[in-house]
C-alpha cells in the first residue's frame, strides 16, 4: 500500500513538474519575444512586430500578426493543456499528500487549534476565494490598476498572514503557492482563451475585430508571470523547514513573493529600466537573509546550561521519536527511517544534535504533528542538551 501511493504521488509529481514546465516555458518565451519585437521593415499594417531567434542550427523568423477579418491561419495551435494539466495534477497532489493526511500536514497545536477539517475548509477557500477577490477586483471599472495592484498586495499579505496563523506553517505556505496557481489557471480559462476565440470567431466570420479583447488576454498573461517565480518557490518551500518554520515566516513568505515578482521584472525588462525593482527585489533579498540565518529573535544565548544525563534524553526520543526514526519504523505509514534520519544509537542521536534543535526546539515542528505527544519539559530537556555540547554521558 505505501509503496504505491509512492509511486502514485511521484508519478503525479512529475506530471505536475513536467506541465508546469511546459505552461511556464511557453508563457515566459511569448513575453520575451512581445518585448523584443522591432517594427516590421516593410511596414506591413497586420504587423505588430518581428523578431529573430536562432536554434537548433536555424534562424527563427517570427512574425507578430493581428487578426484580420475574413483570414484565418491554416492551423492554429492553442496553448490550454499544459495550464489544465499543471493545476489538475497539482490539486491531485494536494488531496493526497495534504488533505488525506491532515492531521500531520494541515494542523500544527502551537499554531490554533482548528481540527483537520477545518484546516482544509481553510485551505480550499484560500484557494477559491483568492480567485473571486482577484477576479473582481480587477474587473471593477471603478479601480483603475495601480490602485487595484495597491489592494492586491495589501490582500496577499492578509491572506498570508492569517494562514500562518491558521495552518501548519509548511500548508500555509504550500496553499498561498495553490492560490496563485489557482489564479494563474483561472486566468488561462477565463481571461486568456475565451476572448481570443471571440476574436478568432470574428475572424472566421468576416466582421469586425475586436482588439481590445486581445489587450485583455495580454494583461491577465502579464499577471501570470509575475505570479509565476513566487508560486514555484512556493511549491518548493515544504522541503526547507528552516524557512518555512522560521519565527516571522509571514514576513518571509511576503518578502518572497516580492523577490520573485521583482526577478521576473528585472528579466523582461532589464535593470536599466527599472532601477527601483532592482533595489525592492535587492532589498527584499537582504532581508530574507536576515530573517531565516541571522540570530533568532528573543532567544536567549546559551550561558553555563547543565545537560541532563544522557539515559534521560535517549528514553525521551525513543518514546517520541522512535516510532518514525529508526531502521524498522513501527509507524505503519513509514517502511524505512523517515526522512532518511535514524536514531537508533547514541552516535546517531548526536550526529543530529544540531538538526534536533532546529526541529524539536525552535521550529517544534517535529514530531511530526506531535503524533507521539511531546510535552514542552521534554523539548526544552533535549534543547538543555544540545546546548550543552550534545555529550553521551
Ligand atoms: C510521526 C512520524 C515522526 C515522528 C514521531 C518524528 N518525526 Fe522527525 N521526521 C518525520 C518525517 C516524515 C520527516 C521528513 C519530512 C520533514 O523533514 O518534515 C522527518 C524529518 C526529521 C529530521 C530531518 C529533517 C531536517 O530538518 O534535517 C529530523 C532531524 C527529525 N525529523 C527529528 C525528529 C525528532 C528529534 C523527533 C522526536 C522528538 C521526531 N523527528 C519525531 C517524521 C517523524
């Protein structure tokens, strides 16, 4: 049974991968070649702009053309799976690695005290009421956009901050990636194909086109991209407790999506155009650095700490730890040491002393879901220790 929901979740993990590389490949090369295009030296008028690239040994010569009533390409490929695809694999992979064990993943007691149902009631709304306030935000005619980027920004950070003060920290994280995902495919469908098949369809038919349909589309694409360099680092975040578990992880988590946005701009547009992003994005990255390595905030240093003896601190991780930690693992969802970490033996323990720290003292997020039901006395008896120089006495 584990090992196929092994092979089921890793084999969606590569579709997902594989999709989203795909989607964002495509999405990313369309906007580079819109904003390198120069105007055509014919001056043909259903121009927009013509570019050259080179690959695979040939010169590319692409043509940017407007849609002209009454001619239509002989073949038109629509870009709709790769998004499709990329969203459905990823919701796949929230049901099962998430939700279906919501308990150990959704669900942190130091952080509120929502049942695991409750839990996914707020993840899902994230990822389905961050979709309605963007949508409607930016349909109102009444906003114009800098104000409507203004409120969005000032949304995101809400919506963060109350995750993180809802979920586990890594499902807060994960589920802000899920919203802008949501977002980015929710565009796709609703803002991006549709008003290019009613141009299309105009097309066919021989009337008028429309373009401010296809300015549209172009601007939902333009959100796309910058959402895109937050939501993967999102994707990513679960697997790097320190960072997703450090104290302000709220701060950090914004502080991220300003960073990816920023990088995004700066590779479209180049720093020369936009010395203020290069400074943000700059800044932003500072302060990453400072909030997840630099000294944790309100923890005193260790002075003179007396370890407790070594009998104590074995006979608390076998009685917490052990259940997922050693080489026959008697929790049944593990077949091997969880995470790849044994503590079988004393040189085992110690070799982890520093990571024991991390996990269990600052981050608390080990056990994982306080399964075994740690108490605070025991965290801080195995802190006492590592502080201590971590001996075997
Ligand atoms: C219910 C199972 C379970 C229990 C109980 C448990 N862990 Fe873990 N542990 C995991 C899983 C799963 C991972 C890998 C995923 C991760 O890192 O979050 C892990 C990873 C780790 C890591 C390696 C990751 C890193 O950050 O370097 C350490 C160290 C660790 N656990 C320490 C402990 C300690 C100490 C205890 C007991 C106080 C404990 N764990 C109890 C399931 C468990």
């Amino acid at each position: 049974m584990t090992t196929l929901s092994e092979w089921l979740s890793l084999l969606l993990r590569w579709i997902h991968v594989i999709a989203g590389i795909m989607w964002i490949g495509d999405s990313l090369l369309f906007m580079w070649i819109d904003s390198h295009l120069h105007p055509d030296p014919q001056g043909r008028r259903e121009v927009a702009g013509v570019t050259w690239l080179i690959h695979g040994g040939g010169y590319y010569h692409l043509e940017k053309r407007l849609l002209v009533p009454g001619r239509l390409p002989p073949r038109l490929r629509w870009f709709w799976l790769e998004a499709t695809t990329t969203w459905l694999s990823g919701f796949l992979l929230l049901i099962i690695i998430y939700y279906l064990s919501a308990d150990a993943f959704m669900v942190d007691r130091a952080v509120s005290a929502l049942t695991p149902g409750q839990a996914i009631a707020v993840g899902l709304s994230m990822i389905a009421g961050g979709w309605i306030l963007y949508d409607g935000l930016w349909r109102s005619r009444l906003i114009r956009p800098p104000l409507a980027a203004l409120i969005s920004a000032v949304l995101l950070a809400g919506v963060i901050y109350a995750a993180t003060h809802l979920l586990s920290a890594r499902a807060a994280f994960l589920h802000v990636g899920s919203m802008l995902g949501t977002i980015m495919a929710a565009n796709v469908w609703v803002h991006i194909l549709p008003p290019q098949y009613r141009m299309v369809q105009a097309a066919r038919a021989g009337r008028e086109i429309d373009h401010t349909l296809g300015v549209h589309a172009k601007t939902r694409s333009t959100h796309n991209t910058y959402l895109t360099f937050p939501a993967i680092f999102l994707m990513l975040s679960p697997h790097f407790p320190a960072i997703y578990a450090s104290p302000l992880n709220w701060v950090v988590l914004s502080l991220f999506i300003v960073f990816g946005a920023g990088i995004r701009h700066l590779m479209l547009v180049g720093p020369r155009g936009a010395r203020g992003t290069a400074l943000a994005t700059a800044a932003a990255a500072l302060a990453l650095v400072y909030l997840t390595v630099g000294p944790a905030p309100g923890a005193p240093p260790p002075t003179n700490v007396t370890a407790p003896p070594f009998v104590e601190v074995r006979a608390i991780i076998v009685r917490r730890c052990a259940a997922c930690h050693s080489e026959t693992p008697t929790d049944p969802d593990f077949r091997a040491p969880a995470g790849g970490v044994r503590l079988d033996t004393p040189a085992q323990i110690r070799a982890q002393a520093a990571r024991i720290r991390a996990r269990v003292v600052d981050q608390r997020n080990m056990p994982l879901g306080n399964e075994t039901g740690m108490t605070d006395e025991e965290r801080a008896a195995l802190g006492r220790w590592v502080d201590a120089g971590a001996p075997l006495k």
